[in-house]
C-alpha cells in the first residue's frame, strides 16, 4: 500500500495559500511519564521478548533489568522471556503524557503543504474564537474574489 498522502494537485503557488492549525507541541505540550500515567499496554498486560535473534547483550540486559519474568521454552529454538504486568516496560523513557494546563496553540501559517515561499512569520491567536474568526474571514475573502470573477 502507498503510505504518501493524497493531494489534489494546487492550481496556485504556494503564496497564494493560508494553512490554518491547531498544535500541541511535543516540547511544550507533553511531559515524560511512567508506564502506569501513560497507560502503557506492557504495563497493564506484561509482555514478552523473544530471546532467539536478539543480540546476546540485548537478553543479558533483560534478563539483568531487575523485572520480574520467567523464561518459557516453547519449542526447540523458540525461548520467551515473559515480563509480569505492573513494572515499567523497556520504552518507559519515550512515554508522555499531554501536560493539562496547556492549551492547544491556533496558527496562522502563509502558504500550503509546499512551504511558505515569503517567509513570514506564523501567526499564534490567543484564543481559537479569534482563529476561527481570522479562517472566517479568509474564506469570506476567497468567496468575494471568485464572485467577481
């Protein structure tokens, strides 16, 4: 399947275009959390690894983690490591959570998806009444020049 996104292909240069957003940053809007604060499916159900086709220092961490498991032969080859649910799983530091208190930011960029070809600076509305008022607006504008003509 073709993963790139579709797009109608624009009958404008990319000046000629507004991209309207709301973002939450990860930097800004997001904080490092725990496997129980992020709901961590490893976390809540435990997991397993496959020993076979890992490098030999990759199990030796595992198995020296200080979690909880036990080692399951399933078949000749085929070894597990089984991990008990309620400890932090091995991707413990990429967990975030959204940082409550934060609002979404509203953005104002000129031009599209192709870049912005003037190089101005985005736009932050403090309020998303006033960003859909800016987008109103702008659509107001469009739907004047294309009754003109």
């Amino acid at each position: 399947m073709n993963a790139e996104l579709f797009r109608v292909p624009p009958r404008m240069g990319p000046e000629a275009y507004k991209t309207y957003a709301v973002v939450s940053p990860l930097g800004t809007h997001f904080r490092p959390a725990t496997c129980a604060e992020s709901g961590c499916a490893h976390y809540i159900d435990g997991w397993q690894v496959r020993v076979e086709g890992l490098p030999p220092e990759m199990v030796h961490a595992a198995k020296a983690s200080g979690r909880k498991y036990q080692e399951q032969q399933v078949a000749p080859g085929e070894t597990w490591l089984v991990f008990e649910a309620g400890q932090a799983c091995f991707r413990e530091s990429q967990h975030r959570v959204r940082v409550s208190d934060r609002p979404p930011l509203y953005v104002v960029r000129d031009g599209d998806h192709r870049g912005n070809p003037r190089g101005t600076k985005a736009r932050v509305h403090h309020s998303p009444d006033n960003w859909l008022d800016d987008f109103a607006t702008h659509q107001q504008a469009i739907k004047d020049e294309i009754e003109k003509g």
